[in-house]
C-alpha cells in the first residue's frame, strides 16, 4: 500500500495518533487540515504533505476549523541542514516574542543573510517570517479560545499596533480577526486554551512524578490538577493544567496580569508535559528488546519529566545529591525561604515565597539551608556560571558541551550532569546511569541494550523511573 493510501486512510479515521505527522491539502478548496479534521474530502481532491511549512510552500492556507499551525510538532524537525532544523526547533520554543535576525544568526556561527538564503532554500521561508507565523498563531488560538479583546490579542501575540497585526492577520489567515471569532465566549475567569498532543500519553506519571519533585509551595496537586505559580519580570500568576484524554489535549488556565507572557507559559506547558513527543517513534526503538517492551506495555506514553524553569531545576538537581527525594525536597523549600523574594500571593493561609534568581543565591549566606558547606558552593559556584555565561540553560544547545561545562563546576559530578541533560535540556538521549534506580535497572536490562535505543533513551530512563520507583499512587490530595 502506498504512504498516502495510509494516510488517506488515517485521514478517514481521524486517529489522533498522526496528529503533526502529516497534513492533507485539499486541491478544490486551496487549505489544509490536520489529519483529525472533520472534513472528508475525496481521496483525488488530496495530496499530503510531511510538514505545515511544505503545505504553505505549496500555496495552501491553514484550514479554519481544525487549527493546523496548533498540531503537535513533528521530533523530525523540518529541514535538511543541521542548522535550519536546530533554528526551527529554537523558533517553536520560542519564549521571547522580540526577534533580531543578527543575534537569531550568530547563535549558529553564520550571518543573517546566509541564515535567510538556507531558509528559503529548505522552507520556503524567512528565520523572521516564521517567527511572525508564531506570533499569529497564537493570536489565533486566543481569538477562538478566549474572551481577550482582540486589541489586548494583538500585543498580547508581540504586536506593537493594531493595524500592524489586523494586516499580518489578514494575510496570513485571509480572513480578519472578527471574522474568525465567530462564537462569543462569556468566560472572564482567566484564559482557558487547549494544547493538543499524540496518544497514547501517560499524564498520570508525569503528574506523579511532578509531585514527587514539587517545587516549594510554588506548586502543587489537587484532583489530578497540576497549579503553578509564575512570575515575569515583577508580575506573578496561577497556572493550572489538567488533562482531556478523550480529545487527547491538554487545558490550560491562566490568570496572569501580563497578557505578552502568555507565549512564554504556553511554550513552558508544551516542554513541561513533552507535548511534541512522538510514542509511536519512540515505542518502536524501546521495544526491540523484549523485557523492555513488557515494561512500555504496561506504561504506553511515557514522557520525559522535565520542570517549570531550568535554573530551578539545576539548583534542586545539586541539593537532591545523595539524599533521598524527600530531604532534597525539604532542601529546597529551605532554600526558597532563605533566598526567595515574597510573591504577594497567599494561598490557603500561607505567603508564597519565588525561587530565588542567581543573584539572590549570590546575596544569600544559606545558613538556614541544612545541607553541607560543599553543597552550598556548589549552589553559589553554579549560580555564577548561570550569571557569567560559563553555563547555559538553553536547551538546544549540544548536549555533550553542556556536560563538561557543568563538571567543570566543584561538586558536580556525573550523575548530577547527566541528570540535568535530561531534565535541564530535555535531551532525548540522555540516561543518567549512575542514578541509584538506573543502576540498579541495568543489572535487569544491560547497557548495551539501552545504547541500542538511542537517541530515545532519555525515555528508557523515564520508563524504568515509573515502573522500579514506588508503586504510582493516584494525585488527589492538595499538597499531598
């Protein structure tokens, strides 16, 4: 059977698991859909397309109903180059809504204009203009999914006028953005927006493990709900995320007083939760060992747990050193009330301390932080890494490179290194074999089978985590 049959055929079954993995233009009407569309056009009025971004080269415009720009993104990234897929990759994880083609460029050792002609080479595209595609998709999710005033919409998307926006909308939509918002939504508590993922997708292991590495009191679970507080740039909100299995996305609610950082929430969702990971990719490099597929059997739709913030991450990686995870849980509420600045926010009687920045750890002499002296420098020595560039936290960046920027650091060891690749980058590959359960598990299943599941085996590891830690307990108690 030929590729596209089995896509038509996908297409036909509206099966959520080729969600991003291919898109359908529609010859007759000139747009494309995702292949869970309720349209069904015939099988000759169709061709397919690997990406979005092929589709839109091809003349097509995104289709109105099913939203394709707000697919789950493919882990193949789109290009040939290895800089044009690393670039794409940094454009969709995108936080920062500011965009300068110049700095975008060195960032990978070339200049704007080389970048530019290996973008229209690959895609068709501009580094800017995709960045601009970004913003209004985004624009357009909050146009049918939220009551925000499409003003506040347009700087919210990283506009600086109406006008500006109203046109690039225009163009890129064909429509403009009162004709989009056909159903008038009544909510004001809040924004409310969905994130799409493909099954299957273990959300109860991710919120376990979530709850087991909480954050101080700036998380915590309730009714198999996960709440979060942010802060941006003085400013602090609730976040709160809960699971749709039957129309496999996630709901997201934000109360933030600041609607230009609702990209950035956005984006940190989608890494939190690995939105963008492929199972059925992932499923076939896990099982060709036969004891690790009995395990994935029992646990399809692993994710690779990450955290809300990198440098949060880092800090609870270096206090979890040889403790157990409770007392590097402990260690790090000490640490946010001993170098956290007060939130504003009171939750259920009790004032809400943010984790400290790198300069606050600098100004904090860490006495009331129980741990040892050579812990508490490897805190401050860290934290000036972060601060003079020696140690980046951008997560495309080369994984190997990170490591021994890390192990340079006094007191960071191995484990500490390989544990912060996989959470701190969210890298693929990474396996922390010297972690305690890790080790124990390769006397079950050998190195050499874990080496042959690259690059997936960061989800080896996440998969071993679930099923030889202690038994997964349902989440429904707050602050449990």
């Amino acid at each position: 059977m030929k590729k596209e049959d089995i896509y038509y055929k996908a297409m036909l079954a509206r099966d959520h698991r080729f969600d991003g993995k291919f898109f359908v233009g529609v010859k007759t009407t000139g747009i494309y859909c995702r292949p869970i569309c309720p349209a069904r056009p015939k099988r000759e009025n169709v061709e397919f397309f690997n990406n979005r971004l092929e589709a839109e080269k091809a003349g097509y415009r995104p289709c109105l109903r099913c939203h394709p720009e707000s697919a789950p993104m493919s882990p193949v990234w789109i290009g040939t180059s290895a800089i044009v897929k690393r670039a794409i990759k940094i454009l969709h994880n995108q936080e920062t809504l500011d965009f300068d083609e110049d700095k975008f460029a060195a960032m990978f050792g070339v200049s704007a204009r080389h970048l530019r002609r290996l973008f229209i080479e690959e895609i068709g595209k501009t580094p800017k203009q995709l960045a601009s595609e970004n913003r209004l998709n985004l624009a357009r999710q909050l146009i049918v999914e939220t009551a925000l005033p499409i003003t506040e919409i347009a700087f919210a998307s990283g506009f600086g006028s109406v006008r500006r926006f109203n046109a690039s909308f225009k163009e890129r939509f064909k429509r403009n953005p009162s004709e989009i918002r056909r159903n008038k939504i009544t909510d004001e508590n809040g924004i409310k927006i969905s994130l799409p993922y493909r099954p299957p997708f273990n959300f109860e292991a991710l919120m376990y493990s979530y709850n087991l590495h909480r954050i101080g009191k700036l998380e915590w679970f309730e009714n198999n709900r996960m709440h979060r507080v942010v802060e941006h740039n003085g400013k602090v909100g609730q976040v709160i995320i809960s699971n749709d299995p039957e129309k496999s996305k996630l709901i997201v609610e934000i109360d933030f007083p600041d609607t230009s950082y609702i990209h950035s929430i956005v984006s940190r969702v989608r890494n939190l939760f690995d939105l963008d990971s492929d199972p059925v990719i992932i499923a076939n490099s896990l099982e060709m060992d036969a004891k690790v597929k009995k395990v994935l059997k029992k646990h399809p739709g692993i994710r690779i747990p990450s955290g809300w913030d990198p440098f949060e991450i880092g800090m609870a990686t270096i206090l979890g050193q040889l403790v157990s995870i409770e007392q590097g849980r402990n260690l790090v509420d000490q640490l946010i009330e001993a170098a956290g600045t007060p939130s504003g926010l009171v939750i259920d009687g009790e004032n809400i301390k943010l984790f400290p920045t790198p300069e606050a750890i600098l100004k904090c002499d860490l006495q009331n932080v129980r741990t040892t002296l050579i812990r508490k420098n490897t805190l401050i020595e860290f934290s000036k890494a972060v601060i003079e560039g020696r140690v980046s936290l951008e997560p495309t960046q080369e994984v190997e490179g990170f490591i021994k920027s890390v192990m340079a650091l006094k007191g960071i060891g191995r484990w500490t290194a390989d544990y912060m690749a996989l959470k701190v980058l969210r890298s693929t590959d990474a396996f922390p074999s010297t972690d305690l359960i890790l080790a124990r598990v390769l006397e079950l299943h050998p190195s050499e089978v874990i080496e042959k599941m690259s690059p997936w085996r960061g989800y080896a590891a996440a998969l071993f985590w679930r099923e030889y830690s202690v038994p997964l307990k349902k989440i429904n108690s707050k602050k449990s």
